[in-house]
C-alpha cells in the first residue's frame, strides 16, 4: 500500500512538472491536435459509404482510441528507456517495493497524459467535425470503462518493451513503424469492412480495434453501424479482449522488470 501511495505521489508530481512546461504543452497540441485536425481537413468532407456519418465523425473515436494506444505503446517505453540510462531503475532496487512504486509512477503519468490528449482532441472535434458529448449515462459509462481499459492493456506492454530495448532512440525506431502500420489496419480511420478478411482478422487480435470500437459506440450514432462488422456493437467482448491486454501484462511487466533490473 505504502509503494502504491509512493507511486502515486510521484506520478501525480512528475505530471504536474510537465503540465507546467509549455514546450511540453505545445508539443501536445502540435503533436496530437495538429495531427487531428491534418486528417479531418484532408478525409473528413465525405460520408461514410452506406450511412450519413462524415469521416470526420467517423475518424474522431478512431483517433482518439489510437492517442491512447500510441501514448502507452511509444511514449512509455522511451521514457522507461531513458530511467534505464539514468540509473533510476537500479536506485529503485535500493527502496523496499521500490520497482511497484516506480511502475505505479509511470502508470498515473501515462494515464493523465492520456486524458489531457483526449480533452484536447475532443475540444477541438467539437466544433470541427460536429462530434458532441455522449448522449446517455450508459454511452458515459461507456467512455470511462473503454478508456481506462484500453489504457491499461497498453501501458503495461509499453513498460515491457522499455525494459528491454537499449534506450530511447532504439525505443522510437523499433516501434513507430509497426504502431503506425497498425492506425490504417485497425478501422480507426476507415471502416474495417471495406478491407480483406485476412487484415480484419490481425486488426481484432490487437487492442486498437476494440478501443476505437467502444469509442464509436459512445459518440456515434447506430445509423453508422452499416459500416461496422457484424453491424453491431460488441462491447462485451470488447471488454474482454481489452482486459485479456490488461491481466496479461500487469502480470508480465513486474517480472520482467525485475529480471532487468537484475541484470
């Protein structure tokens, strides 16, 4: 409980260091909202084949789900990289529970990063491609479970790879190819449907997929189903996919950290 606290603490202040950096706050909106409003420009003007949804629309859940992967997935694993060269992994072998209270840290970073993406992108989709607050409780209930699931079935796989990889610069290079590789694959930004059966199959056993599903059924309207596979809304077994990511490494990345750490 003690390193739970500690870990805590220490995500909450590490954010509160970067919230008060600007180059930090303007690497964010250029990074995640430029990027946004690039794509909304660029796709969003047409409809959806088959419904009345704009690919603004469309894309918006997409890219909001693919922030949260690209976060947990590319951005921890460099930061991890980096407290391996600095030394703060093997400082925190000198504390009793020193690794939990370390991952706890950069769990809480990770996830506040996360929500100030998500509030940027969606301020910004608002008026841009006409995307609004989800329209029930349970749609609200929805984003909540979506987000914290898609977030934790990927920072601990993020903090796994930092663990292993050489350093940042070796982070970066391994894993923006495949991260990027996996936007256009995984229906974020145009309807899964319309590719082969083969590139579905690859896109349901990753957690994007499902992440940007769940979003679509908070802020979309069922009209856009004709677009989605099943024309449905599977959000049980989006759950379970999401938390299978999950269990699978929370139980993995202390391990293996402590396996690193070790040597």
């Amino acid at each position: 409980m003690n390193a739970t606290i500690l870990g805590l603490r220490r995500g909450w202040t590490e954010q509160l260091n970067l919230w008060s950096d600007r180059k930090e706050l303007l690497n964010a909106l250029a990074g995640t909202v430029g990027t946004y409003v690039i794509l909304v420009l660029f796709i969003g003007r047409a409809d959806v084949p088959g419904t009345s949804v704009s690919m603004a629309a469309f894309m918006t859940p997409g890219f909001l789900a693919f922030a949260v992967f690209a976060t947990g997935l590319t951005a921890l694993p460099m930061l991890i990289a980096a407290d391996r060269e600095e030394g703060t992994l093997m400082r925190a072998r000198t504390l009793p529970r020193g690794i939990r209270a370390y991952l706890t840290g950069r769990a809480v970073t990770t996830l506040l990063t996360i929500v100030l993406n998500a509030a940027l992108v969606l301020l910004v989709a608002v008026p841009l491609a006409g995307v609004g607050a989800p329209a029930t409780p349970a749609r609200w209930f929805t984003l909540v479970w979506v987000l914290v699931l898609g977030a934790l079935a990927v920072v601990p796989i993020g903090a796994m790879i930092g663990s292993l990889v050489s350093g940042p610069k070796a982070a970066a290079a391994m894993l923006a190819l495949p991260t990027m590789l996996l936007m256009p694959i995984s229906g974020v930004m145009f309807p899964l449907e319309s590719m082969p059966g083969v590139v579905r199959g690859i896109a349901q056993v990753f957690p994007l997929y499902w992440q940007g599903l769940g979003l679509r059924a908070v802020f979309l309207p069922d009209s856009v189903l004709a677009a989605e596979l099943g024309h449905s809304w599977p959000l049980g077994r989006a759950a379970a996919v999401l938390g299978a990511w999950a269990v699978g490494g929370m139980v993995l990345a202390p391990w293996l950290l402590r396996r690193v750490r070790g040597r």
